[in-house]
C-alpha cells in the first residue's frame, strides 16, 4: 500500500529544459528541411510544444514567460508563412 501513498514532486523545470531542448533540435530539423510540406508539419509541432513550455511556466518552472510566448509567436509566424507557400504550390 505504500507504493501508491507517496506523493513525488514534479521538477517543472527538468520537464521545461528536456522539451526546450526538444524543440531546439526539431526547430533545426526544420530550417534544414528542404520540403515545405514537412517543414509545416514540423512548424506545427514546435508551436504546440511551445504551448507546454508555456503551461510548465503556469505550474511553477521558473522562467520567463513573456519570452517563451514571443519565441512562440515567431514560431506560429513563420508556420503561417509556409502555410501560405504550401497553399500556393
């Protein structure tokens, strides 16, 4: 029974630098990708990790939002822009 009572801390920002770190290596994959159509899906992805970068930040990892939401918001840019490259092709 004593397996289920313990409570374990979640370190948020273990969780917030190991996703960082996975959306650095995808943000690189993305700018060597040379078709559009993975390049947006990639897009896509990073924008949604950046929301959980942002939702570690609400459960208390320390860092600073409103510079996590600018990268975010560049991200979500530059995924409208091959968006729009996509819909032209």
């Amino acid at each position: 029974m004593g397996f289920f009572s313990k409570k374990q801390k979640v370190d948020n920002n273990a969780l917030f630098k190991d996703k960082y770190k996975t959306i650095n290596q995808l943000s690189m994959q993305a700018h060597q990708e040379g078709d559009f159509q993975i390049k947006e899906s990639l897009l896509a992805l990073i924008v949604k990790e950046y929301e959980t970068l942002l939702e570690y930040i609400d459960q208390g990892a320390d860092f600073d939002k409103e510079h996590f939401m600018a990268l975010k918001k560049n991200a979500e840019k530059e995924l409208q822009s091959i968006h729009e490259i996509n819909q032209d092709i």
